[in-house]
C-alpha cells in the first residue's frame, strides 16, 4: 500500500489553494471582529452602581438589577467578586436563536455568596432559582455558602422549577450548601431540577458543573426530579458529599399524574466520588462522629425511565449506581447502563432492584460493557453486584467483574416478603461477562434467590446452570493495562492490553450493534475488528486509532480505506497517517519534499510518525515500473525532532525518488 508524492508543480498548486483557503478565512474572522462589543453585551461588577448604563466601563453592581434588565440576545458578564444576593428569576426567556446569557467575565470567577442571607421557609428555596424560564445560559459562578439548621427549609444552590425549554447550566462550582439540622427529615440539593408542571422541563443541560461539600439531609446533591424530559447531564464532577451524587426521580409527586418522572435523558462523563451518608443525620449519623447508614449512590435512577448512563466514573461512594424504584407501583426501566467504570465502592458497585418487597420494578434495563472492579471495601458481603427485589426482563452482558478477596461476583439475597416477591424471575439475560478475582475459579461466588431460599453457586459452572446463562462468558483475568490497579488507579490502568482476554470476546453482531452515539469510556467507536471488546475499552492499533479518529470507521472502507484521498491533496490516507498529517484537511505541503541543500545536493526530506509502519526511501535514474524501485544509498539522517532526510547527488542524471509506506 503506498501513493507517493507528486512533483512540485503539483504541491505549488495546492500550496496556492490553501493560501487562499487561508486568507479567506483570516479575511471572515477580521469582519466578524472589527464590530467591537455588540449592544447585546451588559456588564456588572460588586464595584459598580445600578445607576450606571451597564458598560464594560460604567457596570451594574447587583445581579438582581443586572439580570431584570436583559432581553432576549443579552449577555450579563460578570466581573469577579463577592454578591452577596439571592438570583431568582421568574419567566426570563430567551429564544433558541437568541439566548439570554448570564455569565462569568472570561478568566474570572464572581461568587454568589449566602453566608448573610436566611434561608427562607416555604418548601425548596434557591440562591440561585429559576423559573418558567426558557432558553437561557448560567454559565462560570461559584454559588456557595447558603446554609441552615431549620429542619423545615430546604436550601438548595441552584433551583430549576416549574416548566421551560433550553436551560443551560455550564461550568459553575456549587459547594457548602449545608441542611445542618439533625432532623432526620430535613433536606437540601446542590443542584434540584424539578418539573412541576404539566408542560415539561425540556432539553435542560447540566454540563461541567462541580458540585462539592455538600450536607443534604434525605435529598441529593444534584436532582432530576418529575416532569423533565430531553436532559442532559455531563462531563460533572461531584464528590465529598453525604447523600446521593446524582439521582434521576419519578413518582415523587413533583410533576403531574402520568407526567412524574425524568426521562428520554443522557448521563454521560460524569464522575462522583466520596459520596457517603455515614455522616447524614437523615440515615441516623452524626455531623461528626459518622454511625449512620451507609446506603448512598454515586448515580441513582430512582423511578426514571429510558435514560442512557454511560461513561461515567464513580468509586469510593456507599454504591457505585443504583437502578432501583422507591415507589411500590413504579418502575425504573428502559435504562442503558454501558460503558462505565465501577471500582472500589464501600458496597456493591452496581445494585439493582428494591430495597425491600414494598419497593418497584427494575424492568428492561440493559447493563453492557461495564467494568465493575474491588468494589465491596467494607467486605459487606455484598458482592460486585447486587440484585434485590423485582428485578426482570434485564440484560447483563459485555461486562468485566472483578470481585475483591471474598470472590462474590453477583450476589441476589434477599429477605421478608413472600417466596414470589423473593424469587428471581425468568427473563433476565446473562452472557458474554468475564469474571475474576485473585483466587481459585471454584471459588467465585454467585447468589440467587431461585424459589424463596437464598442459595450460593461455587464457580462459573454452577452460576450458569442455576442462572440459565452464561454460556459464553468466561472466568479468566481480563489483562489490563495495568496488570492489577490499586485503589486509586488511572481510568488509563483499565484499558485492555495488547494481548488482554477480552479483545474481540464480547457479543458479536449483529446481536450487539452500537446504540446511536455510542462510544467506549475514552471516546472511541465500540467496535473494532468487527467485534466488540468485554469492558469499557475497545482496543485498537494505532492505525485502526487514527482511522476511528477522523473518519469513526476503525476497521476502514469507502472514505478511511488505506488508498483513500478524501482531502483530494494527492496523499493517501495511509501517507497521511504516516506523516502525521490531517486526512480531512487538504495539506499537501506537509507532505514529503525536496529541496536543494546546497552546490549539486537535493535532500529529500520526510517524517516517519507511525513507528508501526514500515519507512522506505526508494530512487531510480528512470520512471520505472511500480516493482522497480531500489533502495535509495545515502544514509538517513534526523535532527531528533521527528524529520528526517537523505542528501542525493544531483550528478549522475535524473534522479527519481519516493518514500514507500508499508503496514
């Protein structure tokens, strides 16, 4: 497989195109930033003064004022400092085409500050609340400090309400919002989106937030609750806080009849760790000395239906996630639970059903390319995984579960209730799982509750035959790339290495086909080689990489095929790769090139980017035949820095030369 370069004519007219290309766009940008600030753009800062117009120069000082101001299109930028206000608005729309901006002033943070502020009675009461309001961007505060030991009021850091469509909050740092009453029914959110009303809470976005050092009581840190559908919660980091991270609700009562849960949302490149309700007064603990129950999810869908929960990273939380509902007549279900890394959580990494026979359903919930790995530190005994009430019609596949020293695998035990609330229905489906733990096969444990009476099954063999399944999965040491990650490991350590058991072993197609979007833990496209990997990580080559970077076909055809010239720069996508070149970008001139080096030398000069690939410089004195090449004489040389070249005389005649890449 090789395509050489092209003479010089070639390259001085692609050369010439993209000098234009460029001037061109050098040309866009300067118009669109002769014009200055628009009008739309407003400005406040704590030293400002409401009497001023708003300017850059002359800015408001109070959000409150600032933000009554804006219409639909205007940008509040917010200079750095203390305000210290409630923000509460009330029916502020933008449109799609022209939102309603709040914001940072770029490279500093103002903070929204409660500490002089009471938190009012009357239900959830936010420092920051919206609601009825549509289209409109929060974006780059730090909102802190509001805090209570009222065990009636219920702060809350950020408050969405009510309905509307398009709200966004981007980029914001939520912290020390503290329920500190010791009334074990008292609650506050860090962050509570609550679709009350029989027209929804639509395409909210929940994106690059931190939320942090956080006292709840019996609520969350970040809440999805009621009529919201269409959400999307990513790329947040929430952690040291003492109830559940993140947690989408229905049958609660928040929305109307028929309209009450979160649904049709995403839950993607989150990470949640240090969620622990020891220290939670609404799980019986202290403030200080801990005591109290230890029962609080990274990521918890509590009632929520098709919501897709993917690469996410939680650990060293009471749960990893949970998918379970609270209500007696609800369900969770239609959840996509992929491609998620699960390590070193107090319990289990991933439970599922009720809690006791008086809970709901977890119903047609697809857990698939996960890895769960050492959770149940507290060896609890509760296993990797843990299956509780009313669990069915769910598939379990793909997935690596590595248990800790007690070798529980997946663990189904429960207790009360009748002998049908306690069984294990028929409908569920495992297969294709790869199971291990630093012991004897025969000694990884699995639990099930087949007929009303807890029963443990010793090794792969007795699980499949109690279970009826498993007929491809495997108990086998996965081979990550860290050989055995520690307690605080990289994401990095649990890709599949080179020679990892799991490469090519999952479900193959067209069974498993990728959902729409889908993509492994790191980005990548979920099948290479044909055939998806077992875990979160699908291995590729550098080739396959490269090819899956630019064109999301790792395996090549039709645009990615080595030969291809999608760019039309006379560089095949194989020369591309090899020199470190852009295949979607004509750039023609990075190609390989020759030049005179002084008196009667031409030096050819190259890269060689790929060191998987085969690197040959070839001449001839003819225009030979595609077999005819020989290698070229000069010796190569580098300056240490990625080129290289070789020095040819120009004296014996016509002198051809080419650079052939070979996989």
């Amino acid at each position: 497989m090789q395509k050489s370069a092209n003479g010089v004519l070639r390259c001085v007219a692609i050369s010439v195109r993209r000098l234009r290309n460029t001037v061109w766009t050098l040309c866009l940008l300067s118009l669109l930033g002769t014009g200055g600030l628009s009008a739309a753009d407003r400005f406040v800062s704590p030293a400002g003064s409401n009497g001023n117009p708003g300017t850059e120069a002359q800015p408001w000082a109070t959000l409150t004022y600032a933000a009554a101001q804006l219409v639909a299109g205007d940008t509040l930028y917010a200079r750095s400092g203390t305000y210290a206000e409630r923000l509460l608005l009330i029916g502020k729309n933008g449109t799609i085409a022209m939102p309603i901006t709040i914001r940072n002033y770029p490279g500093e943070t103002p903070v929204i500050d409660g500490a002089a502020i009471t938190v009012p009675s009357g239900g959830r009461q936010g420092l920051v609340a919206f609601t009825h309001c549509s289209y409109l961007v929060f974006q780059g505060f730090e909102v802190t400090n509001f805090v209570t030991t009222a065990g009636g009021r219920i702060p809350m850091g950020i408050q969405v309400e009510g309905a509307g469509t398009g709200l966004q909050i981007i980029g914001n740092k939520v912290h020390h919002i503290w329920q500190s009453s010791t009334n074990g029914g008292a609650n506050g959110f860090g962050i509570g989106v609550y679709g009350t009303e029989a027209t929804p809470i639509q395409d909210f976005v929940l994106d690059g937030n931190e939320v942090y050092d956080l006292r709840t009581g019996q609520s969350e840190s970040v809440a999805i609750n009621g009529n919201v559908v269409g959400f999307s919660v990513t790329n947040n980091v929430v952690h040291d806080c003492n109830n559940i991270g993140i947690d989408f609700i229905g049958y609660e009562g928040s929305g109307p009849s028929g309209f009450d849960r979160a649904r049709d949302g995403v839950c993607s490149g989150n990470t949640v760790y240090n969620i622990d309700s020891a220290f939670n007064p609404g799980y019986g603990g202290d403030f200080t000395t801990g005591g109290g129950s230890q029962s609080a999810a990274g990521i918890y869908v509590d009632g929520g239906t098709n919501i897709v929960v993917e690469r996410n990273h939680c650990y060293h939380c009471n749960f990893g996630v949970e998918l379970a509902s609270e209500n007696a007549a609800g369900a969770t279900d239609y959840i996509l639970l992929r491609n998620n890394l699960l390590h070193h959580n107090l319990n289990a990494g991933l439970i599922m059903g009720g809690y006791d026979p008086n809970r709901g359903i977890t119903d047609h919930c697809e857990i698939t390319n996960n890895v769960i790995y050492q959770n149940d530190t507290a060896v609890g005994y509760s296993g990797q995984v843990t299956i509780q009430f009313y669990f069915q019609n769910n598939v379990f596949k793909n997935n690596i579960v590595w248990a800790n020293a007690t070798g529980q695998m997946i663990i189904h035990y429960v207790t009360g209730g009748t002998a049908l609330q306690r069984s294990f229905p028929a409908g569920n489906v495992f297969d294709y799982n790869v199971y291990y733990f630093d012991g004897v096969a025969g000694d990884a444990e699995f639990g099930l509750n087949p007929a009303g009476s807890n029963q443990s099954y010793y090794g792969l063999d007795e699980w499949q035959t109690a279970v009826g399944g498993e007929a491809n999965s495997a108990f086998n040491n996965p081979g990550f790339a860290t050989a055995i990650p520690g307690i605080n490991p990289l994401t990095t350590d649990f890709k599949l290495a080179e020679t990892s058991f799991c490469r090519d072993r999952g479900e193959p197609a067209p069974a498993f086909a990728p959902g729409v979007g889908e993509k492994d833990f790191f980005g990548a496209s979920r099948v290479a080689n044909g055939r998806v990997d077992v875990g979160l990580h699908e291995w590729m080559t550098a080739w396959q990489a490269w090819l899956d970077q630019y064109f999301a076909l790792p395996d090549g055809g039709g645009v990615a095929d080595a030969l291809a010239d999608p760019d039309d720069d006379s560089a095949s996508n194989l020369m591309e790769f090899s020199q470190g070149m852009d295949p979607t970008q004509s750039d023609a001139t990075s190609l390989p090139t020759a030049s005179f080096a002084g008196g009667s030398s031409l030096r050819f000069t190259y890269r060689k980017d790929q060191p998987s690939l085969t690197y040959e410089v070839e001449t001839s004195t003819t225009l030979p035949g595609p077999l005819d090449w020989p290698n070229a004489i000069p010796s190569e040389q580098t300056d240490g820095f990625g080129s290289y070249w070789r020095d040819f005389s120009l004296t014996g005649g016509p002198l051809f030369i080419r650079l052939k890449v070979t996989q």
